[in-house]
C-alpha cells in the first residue's frame, strides 16, 4: 500500500468532511484546485494522486497554450513565473505532402494576431501571441506551488479506489486505508479514469491504429518562433518550437505514425531515427539531434457519454481524449475547468448544493458541445489528412489554399485555436 505523505493534515482534519476531493494532479485537476481556491478561499479542498506534484517529475514534454489557457492562468496569477520558460508560438505554417518530397508547398499560414486585432478582441493581451509552448514540468510545478500557497490539501502518493454516496457525501477509500469525505469528487485522472469506470459512466470511440512518438530535438538553425505541422500520409508531423537552452535549438517533436512503424522508430537506433527525421524535416532547422528519450503514445477518440453522477464530476482526459493533430487536447481541458470552478463557485455563492446532479449538469450543458464539436473535426482532419489518396489529397490542398487566402475565415480559425469561442470567466482573465 502506498503510505500517504499528509504531514500538513492531522487525523482530526482527515475525519472533517472536505467540499472538493479531486483525483490527479495533472495539469487539469491542479487548476481545478487553484481556480477554487483562489475564489473560495475558505473550501476545504484536496488533490489525491500516486505521485506528489510538489516532487521533481520526469515528464520531458511540453504542451501547447492556447491565448484563453495563458488568460487562465494569468487570472490565477502563475502566468509570469510559468513565462520565463515558455516560448511563444508566432507563426503556424501548414503543408500537405509526401514523406519523401523535396520541396514541401505552404497551403496555409496562422499568424498571431496583430495590433489591429486589439481593439477588436473581447480577449485580454489580443495582441499576443495566439499560443505558447510550456514545459509540463514548469506548469505543473506553477500550480503545485501556488496550490500549497492557498492551503490545497495534497493526499500524496495515495489513490481513490472505492467512492459511494452516503448522504451528501461522497466517501472514499483510499489506497493507503484511510476513509475521507467529500462533498464533491472530481475525477481528473486522465484517459483511462479508474474513477471513470467505477462510476459506471460509459465511453463514445475508437483506436486510429496510430500512435505518437514524441520527444524533443535539437538543430542548428533558429525556428524564430515558427511551428510547422506536415500532413503526411501516415499522418500529422508536428515540429513546435521551445526555448532554447544556451546555444542549443530546441523544438518538441510530435510525430503521427502506423502503430507497428511507430514502435520501431521508437525501439531502433538513434541514428535511424535521426535519418528518418531527416526526410520528413528536411534542411529548414539544419543539422539535427534527439535530445530526450523518444516516447510513444497509442492514439484514439474517446468522449463520456455524461460528464456528471451525484457529487461526482469528470474533468480533463477523463472526460475526452482527442487526436492531437490540432494540439488542442491540453486547451480544451482548461476550458472543462474554467466552466466546472465558475459552475462551483456560483453555486456555492447562492448558498446552494453544489455537488448535487441538477447544478453539475450546468458544467455538462455549457461544456459538451465544444467537447463534441472538437473531437469530430479532429476525428475527420486525421482522416482527411492520413491517406495518400489522389482525389482527397487535392480537395484538402485546394480547400487549405482557400481559407489560407479568405481573412476573415483565417481569423476565426484563430480565434477557435486560442480558445475564445468558449467564455468562462478565467478564459477571459477574470477571476471568478
């Protein structure tokens, strides 16, 4: 059994029932706990998870964030100490093209918004650019801290493995034998949710038969802040820019690929990979070296057919699991936690129940649309773009052309990636 490191609670405050046990310390589940906090800073709050998030992890990757996710987290007010690792992404160039072609032609182009969007924009700092790329290290360390900070209760390393309703509470059994309550459980532990399943709440989806191999590279020459994401035929090859360290180039690889061929690259030598890398980059970053293990991760769709029970709540990749094609898996989670803590916090504030089933379907109607409509454009762009057929690879070349050269579809695309179609408060900047 794993034995709880709960030093700053005593068996008295373990017997007292908490508002808000969350399950996973994810990037998702800790802004759940900081969002409530930070608004209602009397709740009783607790993160559960096998590992401490206050502990130096080994995660290598870094995530994309969108201009409402950098609101969030500005509206928290971790953004400053999460910038100083971050780099800004200002231009997306897309191609669409075979593995082995020597020149690759540009269809589409984003850009970060300009001046002239500013004034325009509901959202704050418009001027900025439309994403960032962030260490997973650096932001879940950012909440971590700044969760300690507010009084967030951390049950760690410890597991739910049991939860039923007695009354208005939930209670849980955890894996290190100790019994807490809560009046609401919100499970945030990730794609594959334990707690998902234990709840009975059933799954919409399927496998892509592909995976992603991700890791960082290096190369010689500067990305100036530009992504490039190649549609080719097995699937999406994402190059996304990162600080860099010294004088080392450095940019996260996210590289779409047939199961069976991904564990190969992923399981062959170094210099294979590298080659390999070479005919679908090509010279634009210069010479090139692989900088952290290379990790490789099955990809499918999943979506929950319902997001709430009784004094229960899923949040995050418990909720829904999408291609990655457009980086948008980590954004759309926030989004979940900017409606879950305002639904919360509204309630709260009206002196109602707010683990109860008819409030938490306030946080499921404001959010399973944008759910929905996510995981089927990213379902049919991976579909659209991983084939080699003829026809359909010159539709998509003419429709990318097309929006590539109408502004005002450009523009909203841009505003659907930054994330402001979606309204909470802390998408906005603003606190609760």
């Amino acid at each position: 059994m794993a034995q709880t490191k709960s030093a700053d609670l005593t068996e008295e405050q373990l017997q007292k029932p908490f508002d808000v046990v969350i399950a996973g310390a994810g990037y998702a589940g800790l802004a759940m706990a900081l969002a409530l906090k930070t608004s209602v800073p009397e709740f009783n709050v607790a993160i559960v998870d096998p590992r401490d998030p206050r502990q130096a992890s080994k995660d290598q990757r870094s995530s994309a964030i969108a201009a409402s996710g950098r609101n969030l987290f500005q509206a928290l007010g971790i953004w400053d100490e999460m910038l100083a690792s971050a780099q800004p992404v200002n231009e997306m160039i897309v191609t669409d093209s075979e593995t082995g072609d020597a020149v690759r032609p540009v269809f589409l182009t984003f850009e970060g918004p300009d001046d002239s969007d500013a004034a325009n924009s509901e959202a704050p700092d418009a001027a900025a650019p439309f994403a960032h790329m962030v260490p997973n290290q650096t932001m879940v360390r950012a909440l971590a801290k700044a969760g300690a900070q507010h009084g967030l209760h951390f049950l760690a390393p410890d597991r739910v493995t049991h939860f039923s309703e007695t009354g208005p509470f939930q209670q849980l059994t955890l894996d290190s034998g100790k019994t807490i309550k809560t009046r609401l459980l919100i499970a945030a532990d990730g794609v594959r949710s334990a707690l998902r399943e234990l709840s009975g709440i059933k799954t919409v989806g399927w496998q892509y038969g592909q995976s992603a191999i991700v890791c960082t590279i290096g190369h010689t020459e500067p990305h100036n802040g530009r992504a490039w994401e190649h549609f080719l035929p097995a699937g999406p090859f994402a190059i996304l820019p990162l600080p860099s360290d010294g004088e080392q180039h450095r940019s996260s690889l996210v590289w779409t690929e047939a199961n069976t061929d991904a564990q190969r690259l992923v399981k062959g030598d170094e210099f294979t990979f590298r080659m390999e890398l070479e005919r679908r980059i090509g010279h634009e970053l210069g010479t090139l070296s692989v900088l952290s293990p290379r990790q490789c991760f099955p990809l499918g769709l999943m979506v929950a057919r319902d997001f709430v029970r009784p004094r229960f709540a899923l949040l995050g990749d418990a909720a829904h699991g999408i291609h990655p094609i457009a980086g948008q898996g980590l954004n759309l989670g926030l989004r979940d936690v900017a409606a879950l803590s305002e639904t919360i916090v509204d309630a709260a504030r009206l002196g109602l129940d707010f683990g109860a089933e008819d409030v938490l379907k306030t946080y499921e109607r404001w959010r399973r649309a944008d759910t929905v409509q996510m995981a089927a454009t990213t379902d049919i762009l991976n579909r659209l773009f991983s084939n080699n057929l003829a026809p359909i690879r010159l539709a998509r070349t003419i429709g990318l052309g097309l929006v590539d050269r109408m502004p005002g579809l450009k523009k909203r695309f841009i505003g659907e990636a930054a994330g402001f179609s979606s309204q909470p408060k802390l998408l906005r900047g603003e606190l609760i």
